[in-house]
C-alpha cells in the first residue's frame, strides 16, 4: 500500500491571472492583484492556486507562448511580486501551482531567435524542422489554432513545426539538451519554493511529425519518468498532467501512486461528449447524461487505487459549466451547487476555476469585435470563408468560446465588478450586478457558501477521499446517483440533473442517513425538485 499524498485531500483552485483582479487599473489582472484576494481564497478554504501562466510572454495565447521561463511578464508584475505570492499564500494555507508550457515557447523565445539564424547554429535542433520547398507542405497536419501545422522559413529553406499557433514553435524534446534545460528551470522554480506544476499539453511533447503522431509519442512515458525523476521527485509537489489524449490505461500511468511520473491526470473525456461525433467542439450536440454517468464512473473505478484523478468541469479553456450543463436562467443557484455536489463527491483532487464559486456564467457579446481569444477569431474567419451563417458561428462561440470562462472575474457590483479602475482588456459580464463576491459571501445560501462547504465536508469525512465508488440507477435520464463505501461509512450522493421534477427510487432506504448537503431548503422528498440534489450519510 502507498502512503498518504497531502494532494489527494487538497483542493485546487484555477486562477486566469489576467482576468482574475488588476491593481494598477491598466485593464489586466496582475500578481499584486492576487496577493489582495488571498483572504477571499483563504476563506474559501482551497489549499492550492493553479497559476495559468505568467511568465515573460508576447501573449499571443494568453501566456501559453513563453519568451522566457524564468521571468515574470512585466503586464503581470516582477518576479519579486512572485516571490512574495508564494510567500503570503504559504502564509494563508495556500500553494502556488505553476502552468508549465513544455510543448513550445513563443517564436520570440531568445532559442528560437537563435534557432532560425541558420541550420548549424546550436539552438537549430531545439525545435523540429522538415527541408523542403515553399508551398509544398511536408504533409498535411494542422495546427490547434487553425491552418497547418508548418511555417516557412525561406532564411534556412526549412519549415518549423508547430501545433498550436504560428506563434508557438514546438520543442524537439528528442535533444537531451532540450531536456536538460528544462529540468533546470524546474528546480529553479522549486528553490523558490512553488508547490507544484500543472503540465500543459503534456501528451503531445513526444511527437514524430514525420509520421503525423502528435499526441502519446512512442517516448511520451520515457520523458516524462525522466523530469519527474531529475526535478518533481526532489520535492513534496503536486503535479499534474493535462492530457487530451488520455485513456484509462494511460492515466494509470501518468498518476501511478509510485509517482513516478505525475500525482495526477487532468483529462477530458466527459467534457467532449456534448459535440456531434467526429466533429469539432464547435458543432454543437446535447448532453447524453445516461453517458457522462458512464464515463466518470468508468474513471472512478478503474482509477480507485491505482491512479488518480483530477475533477473538473470547468477551466480558462473550457465555457462555464451551469450555463453548459445546468441552467443559468431560472435555477442558476441550483443547478451551480448540483454540479458541484456531484463533482465534489467523487474521488479525485477537485479543481474550481475562478467565478465558479459564485456560478458566474457564459457571456453573449453582440459582435465578433468584443472577443479576444485567438482560437475564437480564427475559427471565426475560417468558417465565414467556408460559407457558414454568422449566427451560426456566433451561436457556437456562445456556447463554446474560451472567451466564456475569461471575462473578469465579479467581485461587486461597482463598475467593472471591481476587477479594475481602468478599462478591462475583455468586458465584464453584464449580469456582474446580479451575480457577484460581494453579494455571494453576505448570503449563507450562495453558491459561495455552499462550496465552502463542500470543502469544509471533504476535510472531515475521510470517505471522500478514500471511498470506492458505485454507480447507482445507470439507466436513469435524470438522475445522477452513487455511493462512496470506507469501512462501515457509506454516503449517497443523488441529484436530479433536470430542469423538471423527479422521483428518487433511492429515497425509501436513504431518507433516515444524515444529510451532508443539501442545495433546497427544507427535506428531501421522494420527488426531487429540478436540479436538486443531496448528499447523505449513513
Ligand atoms: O490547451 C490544450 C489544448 O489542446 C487546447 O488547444 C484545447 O484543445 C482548446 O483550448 C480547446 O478549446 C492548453 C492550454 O490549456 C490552452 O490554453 C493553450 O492554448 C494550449 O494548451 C496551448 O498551449
Ligand atoms: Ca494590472
């Protein structure tokens, strides 16, 4: 038996530093602005920020296209501001997690300056190249953001790989000294006392673009045995690894508890089941709950002692979960705490990203101008140029923009919801009169309130932690049910996952076990109310 892990009690929350508070009223939301809040997180009660990146960075991806690993971008503070968040968080109870992007830098990187400088310049096979001819693509890959996955350098008659933007040149991590740069930053950012990493894109690092394998490379596991041993094993972290591409069988061995490789596995099969099969993440389909109950239940349990995992519905990639798969009109407050008295239950290291403690929800703005992200605006102008209808495009970012889930974040109902005194570099949802911090943590029957105390639940009652997990009533199209078993310790978590009421064939045996939460005022009947949703002890 593996002992105990500090991270498998904690619970995460996800800042987007740019759109979580600004300090200095320039519109972005800055380190120092972060060191103000940590008493709203402490209150909270999470244990660990995961930081989305900060450091030096043209940000043509919002950070995720690094210049410089071991700098803070100036939009965002120094690197003493750094220092000094990871101190105060520390003392709040609180460690910082830092976003590792290992898979590309910028193209504005000082290695990829020297890289294009010719063939035989020694940062040259820090990244991946393919000889050939203008206008003849190598092959046919294309990149994340859109277009194909090849840039042109007509200096060396080379082209460059990379998958996600123009902007993003991939590492060749096939070059030891790629590798050995890498591991030296790491322990760089580990003597500075950060208590963990979140690995982005980490299943696609291991590529061979010569035989269009992009994600789980034949060295995927290699590498990362080898970072894990020469960096995250000399420290007590939390580290986790974003993997499209993981299956079961995969995921056991990102999150293996010998831990050789990560603490856990961030991965998204639940969250494409809403899109039409083989399709894009734009093409919208309804939510099958009978299959969502099937694909974390297959996670729980083919997990439970032999891997972990992450949980989550929501982050800065992803559209905010009650207007996704709950109701952000009518039952907003409601459907908020189903889902998370679901995600809450399960076993696994809880994420929250930033406004989902408050139910904040996706945004409609009226034109493509408002939009930022860069995935949004290009997706917008390749599909206008292969003929579909504005509003149909527009009705796809609406439900699935990455923009949803980086409006500002709403702290109180003064202009710009308090996130800045100047002018937000993306708008502010307009419902922030309605639905912000201020108001939340005033009312003992928030959204706010009640994630407290889901978290507060998950620190007394090991079964949280530890218990296995059962499915119940897998068949049911609205009822999302199961149990967690420790020892003699059973709890029940039963939510009707509607908008309309629903009889609990569960309620005869559990209606005497000892309510843990409950998201409706009063008893919990035989028939749920629209999203209701209960968890009990026996
Ligand atoms: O995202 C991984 C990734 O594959 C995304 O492109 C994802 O497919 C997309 O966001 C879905 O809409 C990570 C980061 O989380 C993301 O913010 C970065 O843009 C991306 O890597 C590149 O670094
Ligand atoms: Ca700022």
């Amino acid at each position: 038996q593996y002992e105990k892990k500090w991270w498998q009690q904690a619970v995460v929350y996800q800042i987007y530093p740019r759109s979580f508070q600004d300090s200095n009223g320039d519109g972005i939301g800055d380190i120092p602005g972060i060191i103000e809040r940590l008493p709203y997180l402490e209150k909270l009660g999470i244990d660990a920020i995961w930081l989305s990146p900060v450091c030096k960075s043209p940000q043509d991806d919002n950070g995720y296209d690094i210049s410089d690993y071991q700098d803070i971008d100036p939009m965002f503070g120094t690197l003493a501001d750094m220092e000094e968040l990871i101190r105060k968080a520390k003392d709040h109870g609180i460690r910082i997690i830092m976003d590792l992007v290992l898979n590309h830098t910028s193209d504005e990187h000082p290695w990829f300056l020297e890289a294009k400088k010719s063939k035989d310049n020694p940062y040259h096979d820090y990244y991946v190249w393919e000889d050939g001819v203008e206008g003849e693509l190598p092959n046919e890959m294309k990149a994340g953001f859109g277009g194909p996955a090849w840039e042109w350098v007509p200096e060396l008659g080379q082209y460059y790989f990379h998958q996600f933007s123009v902007k993003q040149p991939d590492l060749n991590w096939e070059n030891p000294k790629v590798r050995r740069e890498i591991y030296d930053m790491i322990l760089w950012w580990m003597e500075k006392g950060v208590g963990g990493f979140r690995l982005d894109v980490i299943d696609q690092i291991a590529k061979e673009p010569d035989l269009e394998i992009t994600a789980n490379g034949p060295m995927l596991h290699a590498f990362i045995r080898e970072m894990s041993r020469e960096t995250f094993q000399k420290g007590d972290l939390i580290t986790v690894g974003e993997a499209w591409g993981a299956d079961v069988e995969r995921a056991k061995l990102y999150s293996h508890p010998n831990g050789s490789e990560f603490s856990m596995v961030f991965q998204f099969e639940h969250i494409g089941l809403d899109q039409q099969e083989g399709k894009e993440k734009w093409d919208l389909a309804p939510l099958p709950l009978v299959k969502l109950k099937k694909v974390l239940a297959k996670w729980q349990t083919e997990l439970h002692g032999k891997g972990w995992n992450s949980l989550f519905w929501n982050n800065h990639d992803l559209p905010r979960i009650v207007s996704r798969w709950g109701n952000d009109g009518k039952y907003r407050a409601e459907s908020a705490k189903m889902l998370a008295v679901l995600l809450h239950g399960m076993q696994g290291t809880p994420y929250i990203y930033q406004g989902e403690e408050l139910g904040m929800t996706n945004v409609q703005f009226e034109d493509i101008s408002h939009y930022r992200d860069i995935e949004t605006l290009n997706m917008y102008k390749e599909r206008l140029e292969k003929g579909y209808e504005k509003e149909d495009i527009m009705a796809s970012i609406y439900a699935r923009s990455r923009d949803n889930a980086r409006t500002p974040m709403q702290w109180d109902d003064t202009p710009n919801a308090g996130f800045t005194s100047g002018t937000p570099w993306i708008e502010v949802n307009p419902n922030y009169t309605r639905i912000n911090a201020g108001k939340e943590l005033e009312d003992p029957e928030s959204v706010f309130s009640f994630y407290q105390k889901l978290i507060r639940l998950r620190k007394e009652h090991p079964v949280f932690v530890e218990g296995e997990f059962h499915l119940l009533l897998p068949e049911d199209p609205q009822i999302f049910a199961y149990t967690r078993r420790l020892g003699d310790t059973e709890m029940l978590v039963c939510a009707n996952f509607s908008d309309q009421p629903a009889t609990c064939p569960l309620w005869k045996e559990w209606k005497d076990g000892r309510v843990l939460i409950h998201n409706y005022p009063g008893e919990y009947e035989e028939e749920l109310k629209p999203y209701e949703a209960v968890m009990i002890l026996l």
